[in-house]
C-alpha cells in the first residue's frame, strides 16, 4: 500500500494537492475536516460535538478523532492505500495511526510537508472564506488561533515522522501545478 501524510499548516494547500494525488495514485483521500463538516451539515452527534470546538479554531479532542479515523479506515475494503489530510494533527494522533497501519500490515510510506510562511497563510485563508462560507476562515481572529494551534500542537508530528526518516518538506509556494509536480516526484522516490 501507498499511504501519505499530507501535512501543512491551515492553508498550505493540502486538499487542492490531495484531489490530485488521489486521482494519479488511486488512493482513497481522508480529510479528517471534511468528514466533520459533513457531519456538521447532516447535525449528527458528532457533528454537535465538533462544532463548538471547529467554530473557535481547537482541535476536537484526540479520542474522537481517532475513532472517527478509524472507522473510515476499517470502512474500505481493499485499498491501494490512503492520504491522510489533516491527520495526524497531535502526537497521540500519530501513535494511534502506526497502530491502526500495523493492525492492517502496512505503515506510512511518507509525510509531506507542505511550507508556506504564516503571511501567505492568512492571506490565502481570508480569501477562501469567499468562496468557502467556513465560518472559521471568516475571522482573522479565529484564523491567528488555527495557525497557534497548529504551531504548537501540530508541527511537532513531523518530528515523529523525521525520526522514522519519512518526512519530506515541500516548497508550497508556486502555482498549484508546479507544486502538484514537486509532490509526484517526492512521491515517486518514496514507492
Ligand atoms: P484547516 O484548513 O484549518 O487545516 P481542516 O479542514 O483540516 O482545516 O479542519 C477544520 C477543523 O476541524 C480544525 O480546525 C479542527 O477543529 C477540526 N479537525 C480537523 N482535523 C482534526 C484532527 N486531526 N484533530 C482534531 N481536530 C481536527
């Protein structure tokens, strides 16, 4: 199996690269914030939960997450492999994927890290509210307490994943093709 991290502060890209990478590779996309927005919009349980914590910018508590992770996971039946956008965002998180991956005998093949500096960052995000209509990309101070949360919360994971020699920095700054193309030839080195 092929399974990526795609990793990257809020903004840096990662579910426009992922819709490409999908298609090229063949592998099932799980947006750990996609799926709580659909819950949001059907109002499941766990939609209500998520919400107070998505509309301040928080994290939604690790146990949550990962159970709903897991079930999307165990939901597939023979997959060629995943991406991973938006998971593991904690250290607890990233523990309980290698668990999950070695249940399944596999295991991440790479994590890719998408770079942008933190004023690209708000810029691309308050104009994605635009079109979006998230109500967490709408409010700069929501915007600042993302990307904290992520400093502080987040980028550490990619040490977890430098120590297994599996991170990979990419530049994401260029246009969205020439940073699709820096991504297959990341990937391609790692198959
Ligand atoms: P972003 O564009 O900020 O990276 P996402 O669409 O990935 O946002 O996630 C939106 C929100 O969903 C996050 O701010 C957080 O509240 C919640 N969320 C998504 N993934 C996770 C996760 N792995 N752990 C905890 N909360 C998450």
């Amino acid at each position: 199996m092929l399974n990526i991290v795609l990793f990257g502060p809020p903004g840096a890209g990662k579910g426009t690269q992922s819709e490409r990478l999908i298609e090229r590779y063949g592998l099932i996309h799980l947006s750990t914030g996609d799926i709580f927005r659909y819950h949001l919009k059907n109002e499941t349980e766990l939609g209500k939960l998520a919400q107070t914590f998505m509309d301040q910018g928080h994290l939604v508590p690790d146990e949550v997450t990962i159970n709903m992770l897991k079930d999307e996971v165990l939901k597939q039946s023979d997959p060629k492999g995943f991406i991973f956008d938006g998971f593991p965002r904690t250290n607890p998180q990233a523990h309980a994927l290698d668990t999950l991956l070695k249940e399944l005998n596999t295991s991440i093949t790479v994590m890719l890290g998408l770079e942008v500096e933190e004023e690209e960052l708000k810029a691309r995000l308050t104009n994605r509210a635009i079109s979006s209509g998230r109500a967490d990309d709408a409010d700069p101070e929501i915007i600042a307490n993302r990307i904290a949360v992520y400093n502080r919360e987040t980028a550490p994971v990619k040490e977890f994943y430098a120590a297994q020699d599996k991170y990979m920095a990419i530049d994401g700054i260029g246009t969205i093709d020439s940073i699709t193309e820096r991504l297959y030839s990341a990937i391609d080195s790692r198959k």
